[in-house]
C-alpha cells in the first residue's frame, strides 16, 4: 500500500518535470521507482512460531518480510495476540501456520482465510492424538473433549522439512516469477533439516531402549520419529516441583528407571540438584517455539542434538 | 327602445302559442307587465332577449332586428345588450358572489374582464349592500342576497335593456324597494328600457306603464 | 375574454371530494406501471449485479434458488446446511478459493452473515467507522443496519434465538460492534457481519465455560468418573466474549464438520470453474454447485413474465378507469344541465361547456402528471432501499 503511494506520488512528480533536465530526472526517477517497487513488492509473511519464520526468511530472502511478533519469553502455543498484533496478521501477504492445532488464538481471532497456510497438512494425517484428557459433556454438542492433538510438529525434522516444503510453494504461489529461486534456498534449508533429521535418527539409535524423561509433553513427535522410550511430566523449569510431583516420578521410576531428562529450558537449580541426587541428569532440549536468546533455529538444534547426544555417552 | 311587431311564436311542441300586435318601450321607460301565470309573460322576455326566435314578426331593440341575426350575433348581443334578472337567479353555486356578477366576462369573448370592470363590480356590489359577501359562496347567501347578485350580473354590462322576471318575489318590502331602485337608477343613468314582470301590485305605481297582459296580447292558446 | 380555466378550476375546488378522487385514480393508474417497471429494473440491476460478480456457489442439493438467495441477497429462507468440509474440498482442489458463508442467524432482525475476512476483499466493502473484524464475538454492521438501530462501534449487539421455542440452549451472544461499512448499495448494507467461528458460538458449537476440572461448585457437575464430567444445566456458558473469558472458547468435535449454508468458490479462470462444475455433477453427492446467475437469470425470466401479466391487467383496469372517467364527466355534464342553460340564456354558446369541462380535465391530469412525477422522483430515488424493502428482505 505505502509502496503504491509512492510509486503514484513519483508518478505525479514524474509529470512536473521540466524540459531542461528531463532526461537525466526522468532515468533517476525510474531507477528509484524500481527500487521502490521492489522494495514494495516484498511479501509480508506473518507466521505463528519461530520455527517457521526462520523456515520463511531462509527460503524468502530478501524478497520477504518476516513477522513473528509474539514477545520473547511466552509459548507461542498460548500466546495471545492482542488487537493491533491481530490487525498486522491481517494485513500480511501470508500467514504461516502451524496445523495440528497449534496456537489456539488462531481459532478465537479473524484472519483472512484466502492468506492462511497449514504448513503440516502434508502429513494431517499422521498428527498424534495425545492422551484425550478428560472429556466433558453439557449443551446440545455431547461429550467432547479438550484433550489435544501434539503440536510439536518441527522436532520430527522430516516434518519439518514438509512444512518448509509448504512454505516455498505458498510463497512460489505469491510470487511465480521467484519460484525457482525461492526453491533453490528451500533445497539448501531442506538438507540442513535432514541431516538434523539424520543425526537425530543415530543419536536415537544409539539411546534406543534407554528410558527418557521429559519434563513436559511437546516431544511427541521427537519421540515418535526417532523411537525414544520416553515419558513426560508436567513440569515447569522455573517452579519448583511440589511433594506430591516428587512421589508420582519416584512411582514413575519404579517402572521406568531414567536417568536423563530432557527440559525445554534450564530448570532451577534446586530442581537439577534433586534430579542429580535421584541419579537423573538434566539436558536442554528447546523446541525454539519463540525467537531464542542467541542463534536461530537451525543453531539451536544443533545444540539440543549435541548435547543429548553427549549426555548419552560415547557408546550410547 | 323595444318594438315587437305582428309577432307570433309556437313552442316546438305545439301547446302554447302566442301573439303579440305591437309592443313598444322607449328607452328610459320603465314598464310593469302584470297578469297570471301561464300568460306568456316569460316568454314574451325571451323573445325580447332572443331566446326565443318567434315564427313571424319582428323584435326590434336599438334598431336591431333581433331575429335576423345569426345565432352567435344574437348570443353576443344579448350577452352585450339584455341584462335579464331571472325569476330563480340562476347563480352559480360554486362560484363567489363576485365571480357571479363578472361570470359573463369569464364566458364569452364579447366582453372583456378588466381591472375596471373589476372594480366597477365591487362598487355595484356595494351599492347592493353586498359589499362584505363578495368572497362569500352562492350558498351562503339569503334569498334576498341572492337576488341582489343575480341583479349586479345583469346590469354590470350597463345593458341598453332590462327584463326583469319576478326580480322582486319572495322579498321584504324594504328588500323590493331597494331592488326597484337599483334597476330604476341604472334605467336612468343608461337610458335603458326596463321591462319587469311581476305580481307585486303595491310596486305598479312607481312604474311609468303597467300592462296587463291578458288584455294586451294579441292570442294565446294551449 | 374566456377564462374557462379560472372557472373550471372553481368548479374543482368547490367539488373537493370529487377532484380529489378523479386524481387519484388518474394518478393511480399512471403510476402503477411506471412504478412497477421502476422497481422491477431495479430489482434486476440489484439481482444481476450480484449474481454476476459472484462466480460460483456450492451449497447442498436441493433448490438452487434458495441457495442464491440466502447467500446472495440474505433471504430468510435457511437452504440445508453443508460443512466446512465442503469449503476446504474447494480450497483443496486448487480450482478456486473458497469463502465460506453461514447466513442463518438473525440480530434484531437483522440477518447475521458468518463468514471470514475475505469476504469483505471480495465484495469490495470498506470499513467506514472503527474496524474490521479481529477477536471471536465481534460484528461489523452493515450501513443500514448501523443507521437503523442506532449502533457504532464500542456499542453491543444481541443476536435473537432462532425460534421463539429455541429450548435447546443457544444463549443468544452480545456481539462487540466493533465497525460500520461504507454503503455499498447491495443487501450487505442489511448485514451483521462476524466471523464464521462467532456464528458457531452463536449456535452452541464453539463455546466458552469454566474449566470443568476445576469446578469447585458441585451442583454445577451432574456426573463425574475418570473418563467424563457430565455438566448440569446450572453450568453457565458465557454471552460475552472479552478478554478474560476468550481463551475458554474452545470447539466441539472437529471444525471440518462445522455447518455452513454455502461456500462461495473463485475460481482461478474459465477453465478451473468448468472442471470444479464437473466435479459437482456425480448423483451421489449431497452438494450442488450453481452459477447464480443462471439461477437468477431464469428468476428474472418468471418475474417478466409475471411482469407481462401484470401490465396486461394494468391496461384492462386502466380502461376500465378511463370508462368510469368518461361516465363521471357524461353524468356531471347532465348534473349541469342547468349551468348550461343559464350560460346560453346569459348570452353564450352550449359549447362553453365543454370548454369548461376540458379545462376541468386539463387541470386534473395535469395535476395528476405532477402527483405522478413526484411519485416517480421519490420511487426512482429509492428505488434501492424499495427494493430492498419488497424483494429481498
């Protein structure tokens, strides 16, 4: 839009212009007006985690502006945006989601449905149904559930790979004449997935029987693609966890004797110290939903990969 | 001046005919013409006016000979000549008093309506002592009212003659001396013959001839 | 001088009742086919201009007309229901774009439009006051509807039960207006606008509540076990939505099978919208796809044909009218038998009657051709909102 005014704005210039220097004015005057309309021309993309902003600028370039604008900090699974965030998601070229239903606000807010891309619907069908939790009845509806399908797509880095997949053919979509290029930055994102994806699969490989804990359920499919034996708690990193959190993991234990447990984010060390007491160490796994402190999203992953795998040891 | 010569009229339908010798009104003459009804005495005011058109004889009034004229000369000079009071008024219900007495000016293009007939009008009016009712409807009006209009119409074109048909019936004696003598001052101011029809004997001596009809016509018959 | 006019016109006034009705009926029989055929053009340009810019419909067999005219034009007649399964089946085929619509719901009369923003992309609707749509509960009103129910944005909206024997538990929701459209001369200007979700919660299906699990009033649960809590009917569903409560909507099974009454698809060219068609012809499915304006086109042709009928009638009463016209004058031509002597006697023509009878009828079509005119004028200029008023809503 703000493009489109200057181009007309130049235009109305582009009319006034006299005779003497007229050549030299007109030639600028077009080079700038390129320049604006590219600059113009970029494709706004709004997305609804880190993992697929960063999907998009690696394939988009410079030809797209990329917007997450959850604040550092939050899930952007819970996040809710408020009016003003919601408006720039509606004006956007694209909005990039994530499918399986990740970031409930999708549902409770307007977005233009024409400018909406899932990015798993390639594999819709093979989302995890979680544990249903409990089902409630009332009103004309019946029994129903909010127990949820895991939405943790990206951390299963083949699915990953087919989210950015979706991305390079929705921006392919928006911008035929950049098509190829757009596909040949996808290429390079892709094998860097998969080669996450198969560095993942020997490190799983070589933890294959060891029971894992998780401190919150978001590795489905992790667990899933790379066959961990792992289990999940509901804990938060900054909380201290009560007794009774305590007694249902020593019960836990009894028939699943893991000694590392995997964390979205560093716990507090209270927590660490009475896990090392327990025998069971602590390794960071972020699933980089938001923008993280240092690195992208690429090099966050890499750290995950690297420290599961030397907290699993040489010989596994 | 009115002159009616070896006249005789049939109506169409062959009940009632009439004859008339000689019949003779100067002008400024006022006559009375008495006698009962179904005389002939209205139809002898339509033959003068030229209604009527008599199968022999002549009507002659100023020198006009009324019967020779064509049917549309003859309506004009009637309209311009004859002022006639007739015996039920025959006003205009939904018209005003005023545009009652200038309704001949609004009929034919023999008459003009000016701003002088106008006011010439208002003043008759006012002379009649109509002068608050000339907005006034027709239906609004007393029977003496009336009368009093339907003679401001027949005397506005200040005619060379003037047939009055039981102008005076129905009215208070005061109301009927007023009436005489709006027609007797227009008589004399114009040099108008007056021919009135009527049955009020107490009025015949303020007239200069009184006929009465059965002696003078010449024939009548059913 | 004749002044015929002056006294004719005398005549009128003195004779009121009589003036006043042979105007009317004069007026009447004017204005009747002028308005008719006003107002059927209109009705037309409104009909097509819809139909044409809008390419395709799938909704649910059964009749296209209905189909049409709920989507189109928000006729109150509800066609069967499809689900959102239909909208993504069009999004999927990569033939056209799909643009749901659930026309069913009414505020204050008024008929709620659940569809989502691009809509209003597509219809080319501008938001004159406040803004578009953005949280779930919000509306934006058509021009009308702001104007007639006095409504801007920051004010609420009740949306009304869809009977009056409504028992099943649809609370009606106060809707947030939070904006109000240009006019756009078409039935959007009648229109609530929410998302298609705010038209799921208007019905039941996405709803908000107190977390079940954490209830602590145990007369709100009916039944509990480890699988499912059974609420009773003391569970208070909120009316409202505002940003406390809005995180608790939540919906029921799966959104692919969410009630629609039609989807508009775009399609990419001639092509695409052929090969989609053909999509839609096997038996067996429930769905149907129309080209509204085919099926507006064959409406049109039913209403000119009612139209000829009409006008045929117009003419028989219209001579009909002109008889009595005529009979009127002959009878009050007799009832002036004595004007018309005492005109001749005064010393004119019997034919200054029909003088004055022919400036009387003068004067009456005259003022009728003035009635008729100023009817006209205002019918032409509303004839949008008349048409509105008549045909569609």
């Amino acid at each position: 839009m703000a493009g489109t005014a200057i181009g007309d704005a130049n235009h109305n210039r582009g009319c006034t212009v006299r005779h003497g220097l007229r050549r030299v004015l007109a030639a600028a005057l077009l080079l700038f007006m390129a320049c604006s309309a590219v600059a113009a021309d970029k494709l706004v993309v709004f997305t609804v985690n880190h993992p697929l902003a960063y999907f998009a600028q690696r394939i988009g370039g410079d030809e797209v502006d990329v917007h997450f604008p959850a604040p550092e900090g939050i899930d952007p699974a819970f996040w809710m945006p408020d009016v003003s965030e919601i408006i720039a998601y509606q004006q956007a070229d694209l909005v990039l989601l994530n499918g399986a239903r990740y970031a409930k606000w999708v549902d409770k807010v307007s977005l233009p449905q024409l400018k909406l891309v899932n990015t798993s619907t390639a594999f819709q069908d093979q989302y995890l149904r979680g544990d249903a939790g409990t089902t409630h009845s009332h009103g004309p509806v019946g029994e129903h559930s909010h127990g949820g399908v895991a939405f943790t797509t990206w951390l299963d880095f083949s699915q990953a790979a087919q989210q950015a997949k979706a991305i390079a053919e929705a921006l392919a979509r928006k911008r035929p004449e950049l098509a190829a290029e757009f596909q040949r930055r996808f290429a390079l994102l892709e094998s860097d997935l998969l080669a996450l994806d198969s560095e993942m699969q020997s490190i799983g490989q070589r933890a294959r029987g060891k029971p894992l804990l998780a401190s919150h359920p978001v590795y489905q499919y992790l667990q899933r693609r790379y066959d961990l034996n792992l289990r999940s708690l509901m804990w938060e990193p900054d909380v201290v966890p009560g007794r009774s959190s305590w007694q249902g993991l020593q019960v836990l234990l009894r028939e699943h004797p893991a000694q590392r447990m995997l964390w979205e984010a560093e716990p507090v060390s209270e927590t660490a110290q009475r896990l090392t007491s327990l025998g069971i160490s602590t390794v960071i796994f972020s699933p980089c939903a938001n923008v993280p402190d240092d690195g992208d999203f690429l090099t966050v992953m890499r750290r995950n990969l690297e420290a599961l795998s030397s907290i699993l040891g040489p010989d596994g | 001046m009115i002159q009616i010569e070896s006249l005789r009229f049939q109506y169409p339908s062959g009940d009632f005919h009439l004859g008339i010798a000689d019949f003779k009104v100067a002008s400024g003459e006022k006559v009375a013409v008495i006698g009962p009804s179904g005389s002939g005495k209205t139809t002898m005011l339509n033959l003068i006016a030229g209604i009527l058109i008599p199968e022999t004889g002549d009507v002659t009034v100023d020198g006009i000979h009324v019967n020779a004229l064509s049917d549309a000369k003859r309506r004009d000079f009637r309209i311009t000549n004859v002022g006639f009071v007739f015996q039920d008024f025959e006003l205009l219900d939904y018209l005003s008093v005023l545009d009652n007495i200038l309704h001949p000016y609004r009929i034919t293009g023999a008459l003009r309506l000016t701003d002088e007939i106008r006011s010439r009008a208002i003043a008759l009016a006012e002379g009649l002592g109509l002068g608050d009712k000339l907005n006034r409807n027709i239906t609004q009006l007393s029977q003496g009212e009336k009368q009093r209009a339907a003679i401001c119409r027949a005397l506005m074109a200040r005619p060379k003659v003037i047939l009055a048909d039981e102008a005076t019936g129905n009215l208070d004696p005061r109301n009927k001396g007023h009436i005489l003598d709006a027609l007797f001052e227009s008589v004399e101011a114009h040099g108008a013959s007056l021919v009135a029809v009527t049955h009020d004997h107490d009025l015949l001596p303020r007239f200069d001839r009184v006929i009465d009809f059965q002696d003078f016509r010449a024939e009548v018959g059913a | 001088m004749i002044d015929s006019v002056y006294i004719a016109w005398r005549y009128l006034v003195f004779n009121k009742a009589r003036s006043a009705t042979l105007v009317a009926c004069v007026s009447l029989i004017a204005v009747l086919p002028f308005t008719l055929d006003v107002l059927l053009n209109e009705s037309e340009r409104q009909l097509l201009s819809r139909a044409e810019t809008t390419p395709l419909l799938v909704g649910a067999k059964g009749s296209a007309l209905d189909l049409v005219m709920n989507s189109l034009y928000l006729d109150d007649q509800v066609p069967e229901l499809v689900s959102m399964q239909v909208n993504d089946e069009v999004s999927e085929s990569g033939l056209a774009n799909p643009i749901p619509l659930y026309v069913r719901f009414h505020a204050r009369g008024f008929p709620i439009v659940g569809t989502t923003l691009d809509y209003f992309d597509f219809r080319g609707l501008q938001v004159r006051e406040g803004r578009s749509l953005a949280l779930l509960g919000e509306c934006v009103l058509g021009s009308a509807v702001a104007e007639s129910l006095g409504l801007k944005p920051g004010d609420r909206l009740l949306s009304s039960p869809e009977t009056v024997f409504d028992l099943a538990g649809i609370y009606p929701l106060n809707m947030n207006v939070v904006g109000v459209l240009e006019p756009s001369h078409s039935a959007d200007d009648v229109a609530v606008f929410v998302d298609v979700k705010t038209a799921w919660v208007i019905e039941g299906l996405v709803h908000g509540h107190q977390d079940l699990l954490k209830v602590r009033d145990p007369t709100l649960i009916m039944e509990r076990n480890d699988q499912n809590v059974t609420a009773t009917a003391k569970l208070t569903q909120y009316t409202e939505i505002d940003e406390q409560n809005i995180g608790s909507f939540h919906f029921h099974g799966e959104p692919q099978a969410y009630p629609l009454t039609a989807v508009i698809a775009l399609p990419a060219d001639a092509k695409s919208a052929t090969i989609l068609r053909g999509r839609y012809v096997s038996a067996e499915k429930t769905t149907q796809i129309v080209e509204p304006n085919e099926v507006i086109d064959g409406l049109l042709r039913n209403i000119f044909r009612v139209k000829s009928i009409i006008d045929s009638v117009i003419v028989v009463v219209g001579l009909a009218a002109l008889l009595a016209l005529v009979l009127v004058f002959a009878l009050s031509l007799r009832l002036r038998q004595r004007e018309l002597n005492t005109v001749f006697r005064l010393g004119c023509s019997r034919y200054t009657i029909v003088r004055l009878l022919g400036a009387e009828i003068a004067i009456i079509l005259i003022i009728s051709a003035a009635l008729v005119a100023a009817v006209a004028g205002v019918v032409s200029h509303y004839d949008e909102q008349l048409v509105r008023l008549f045909l569609v809503n």
